[in-house]
C-alpha cells in the first residue's frame, strides 16, 4: 500500500536535498510536486489543501529556513501532518460494560463485509476476548452459509438461526441471546449489503442499531475504489453514525488515497486494513506507521511485533545454544524458515523495510515464495540422521533426497551450501529475537541460489 505515492515522495525529497539551501521560491516548487503527488494518489482534495497548506505554514518558518538541514526538517512537518491527517493515533476498539459488546459492520455489497467479520473475530480472539458471530443477510444467496464457513475454519462460534427467524432483527435478537447465555463477550452482527445506498437499506439498518445498541457500527470499505469509498463512508456516517472504517483490499492499493482521506471527511478513524486473503491478513490501522511507510522510513515496529509472534522465545534460546555449542542442524534451519513465513509474503516484509541506503535496492527484489516451500521439502526428504549430520551425506544420499523432494542434486547441493553459510551468519548473530530481525532486513538483499534470503 501507498507505494505509488512513497516513489513519487522520495522523488521530492532527493530534489530537496539537491538544493542545499531551501528558499520560499523551491520551498513552493517541492509543495506543488507534493500536491500533485497526492492528488494522483486519489486523496480527497479538500485533505490535499488542507495538508500543503498547514506544511507550507510550518515549513517557511525562518528557523526551518535557515536550518543546516531544512530537507530533513520539511520531511519531519510533512511526517507530523500525515499522521494528524490520518488521525493522530491508533483508534482502539471500545467495549461495553455490561457484555456482549456488539459491533455491528456494515458497507455496500461486495466490499467485504463477511471476510472482515471473519478476520475481526480472528484478531479478537488472538487478543483475549471471546466472539460470536451472526449474519442477518437474508437477501444475498449463501451469504449466511459464507459466515458460517469461515467461523469454522477460524474455530469462532455462530449462531445461524431456526427456519421460523426470517427477519434480521430476529435473527440478532436470538443471537444476542445466546451469546450472553454462553459468555461470550463480543457479538458481531454482519449486515446485509446494497450495490448503492438505498432507504430500504438504512431502515433495516436503523432497526439492528435500535435493537442492539452497538458500542461500534464499522464501515467496511474497498480501497481499491478510492474516492467512491470515502463518499459511501461519509453517506453511512450521516446516516447511521458510523465509529470507525475497515478498509479492505490494502495490498492492492497502490495510491493509498481512501486510507489518507477517510478521516479528515468522515471525521471518524481507520481502525483496521486487511491486507490478503488468508485471515490473519488483517491488523490495526497505526496512522504514524503509515506516514512512515508513506515517506519511504518503513515500518520497523510492524516488522518486530510480528517477528516477536512468529518466533518463540524459548527456542530462540535453544536455537542461541545449539548455535554456540556447534549443534544447529538442518532440522533447526528448517523449523527457522518455518517460522519465517509466518512473518507473511517475504514482498510483504521487504515493503516495511526503509527505503534508504542498502534496504533501497531490496525494493525491486521479487521473491520467489515457492523456493521456500522446496527447501522445506528437500529437507523434509532427508531422513532424521541426515538432518542432525549434515556431513554424512553424501552422493548417493543427495540422488535419493532429491528423488525424494522433486528436485534436482543440483538444488539439494546448493541448499547444503546455503545451509553452511546459515550458520555462519546466525552464530555472528545473539541468537535472539532483537539479533534475528535485525540480521533478516540485511540478509534479505541477497536472493542468490535458490531464492533464499541470505542463506
């Protein structure tokens, strides 16, 4: 998300810094560029006033002018106003006090209302709370029997009616019901959809919020459709009173211009952004990451909290040992790649590196996910010795391992190539998770071989 405009912005900024000196006249010159970079990035274009002309207050102050570096300190005004433009800070969810919360989420047909309840679910339960699920869509076809789908691959329970409930207020009422008869403490209510805005809709609507009494009514919108998303965002705002927006489809946003306005015309926070497919591809929305990714400076926290999930921190200190004492073996090395993917893509970690120095040119790097999966595979052809003795393998023991893996001698040697190399860099390393996250931006540069990164 937000690459578009990033490359453009980065554009700015190097002719900035090719100035030396900033005067009024290449100050105005760089916000015009801004200007225009934003609005191709689809941003609302009352927030684009709005934002170049708070910078240029702030910017042609003397002290900024007469800076030994004013391009660092333009790019900092810049920073501040993005992440004041894109709410200021992460908007958390709010909660009843007398359980079950109900959010009841609501948007057009085909933004993706039943996948984002879904994920929602998923990231509640991940953090302590205790879902339930209910559609009340009785118009689209299995649109109830989509709910019911994905509340069993996530393991959430739903309440999916009796024949006699035709109605959505019934359907919630029961479901309410039974959510506080089980304990648990959150309902999610997903609501039937328009292509368009319509009465018949906003009344059904009206009746859920007045039955229900939702602490949150969420607005799931489609990036991808940019300014036609913040307008049906501000529709449902005036006329259901929205608390926040689920925007979807960020991967496959390039521009970014529905995330960079929502606030500003809604007057009501981005909460979360779903960013794939799989479930777990959906995270809250951190207005000060986004501006840093927006201004190319990455997003490095991002990237830690998820290396904090996906590696543990008990066998970090095995690894740390086997490391020292010379025992990390190919078994180890495929747990650790292992835990890699559950990072996400390695395009989707290359994204929140900064653009800058060395991690610049990891940017046009194209993973190639499927080598992963066949390193794993060589490994797993190899029988348990094999994997604790990398030194006893040899050439007839590759011929058979790469029969097993449906790979070539070729492949399975360069592996073990790699794998040595692996170790050698991993015991330069603390063995722990600050040293391992620190390592993965620098090693991910080198795709050599098998399309490792770095190994």
């Amino acid at each position: 998300m937000f690459d578009n405009l990033s490359d453009k912005l980065q554009r700015v900024f190097k002719n900035m810094r090719g100035e030396g000196r900033l005067s009024a006249e290449n100050m105005d010159a760089a916000l015009r560029e801004v200007r225009v970079a934003l609005l191709e990035a689809d941003v609302n274009f009352k927030v684009v006033k709005q934002l170049i002309e708070s910078v240029k207050t702030r910017a042609m102050g003397q002290e900024v002018l007469s800076s030994l570096s004013p391009y660092q300190q333009v790019i900092g005004i810049i920073n501040e106003e993005l992440i004041k433009i894109l709410g200021g800070h992460e908007s958390k969810l709010r909660f009843a006090n007398d359980p079950p919360s109900v959010f009841l989420i609501v948007g057009l047909q085909g933004s993706g209302k039943t996948t984002s309840t879904g994920k929602l679910a998923r990231w509640l339960a991940k953090n302590g709370h205790r879902p339930q699920l209910v559609s009340v869509d009785i118009y689209r076809p299995a649109a109830r029997e989509q709910l019911a789908i994905i509340a069993r691959d996530i393991k959430a329970p739903i309440y999916t009616g009796t024949p006699e409930e035709t109605l959505p207020v019934d359907l919630a009422r029961s479901a309410r019901r039974e959510a506080t008869n089980a304990g648990r403490d959150v309902l999610l209510v997903d609501t039937a959809g328009r292509l368009h805005i319509d009465e018949a809709l906003m009344d059904e609507l009206q009746q859920l919020k007045t039955l229900l009494n939702p602490v949150e009514i969420l607005f799931v919108a489609d990036a991808m459709t940019g300014q036609d998303a913040v307008k049906s965002a501000d529709e449902f705002h005036k006329k259901l009173g929205i608390t926040g927006v689920i925007l979807t489809k960020m991967d496959g946003d390039a521009r970014g211009g529905a995330a960079l306005s929502i606030r500003s015309v809604t007057g009501q926070p981005l909460k979360f952004v779903g960013l794939g497919e799989k479930p777990d591809a959906f995270e809250p929305f951190h207005p000060d990451r986004a501006a840093s990714r927006i201004l190319g400076m990455g997003d490095i926290v991002s990237f830690v909290e998820k290396a904090q999930e996906a590696f543990d921190g008990k066998q970090q200190e095995e690894l740390q040992r086997k490391l020292m004492d010379n025992e990390f073996s190919l078994e180890d090395f495929r747990d650790q790649l292992k835990s890699l993917r559950k990072l996400g893509s390695l395009e989707s970690i290359l994204k929140m590196m900064p653009k800058v120095g060395m991690m610049k040119e990891l940017q046009n790097l194209q993973p190639d996910e499927k080598e992963l999966t066949r390193i794993v595979a060589i490994i797993d052809s190899m029988t348990p010795k094999e994997r604790n003795n990398h030194m006893i393998i040899n050439g007839s023991r590759r011929r058979r391992i790469a029969l097993g893996s449906g790979t070539s001698v070729q492949e399975v040697n360069s592996l073990l190539k790699q794998y040595g190399q692996a170790r050698k860099m991993m015991k330069s390393m603390s063995g722990s998770l600050g040293g391992l996250s620190k390592g993965l931006g620098k090693r991910l540069g080198r795709m050599g071989g098998l399309g490792l990164p770095g190994f």
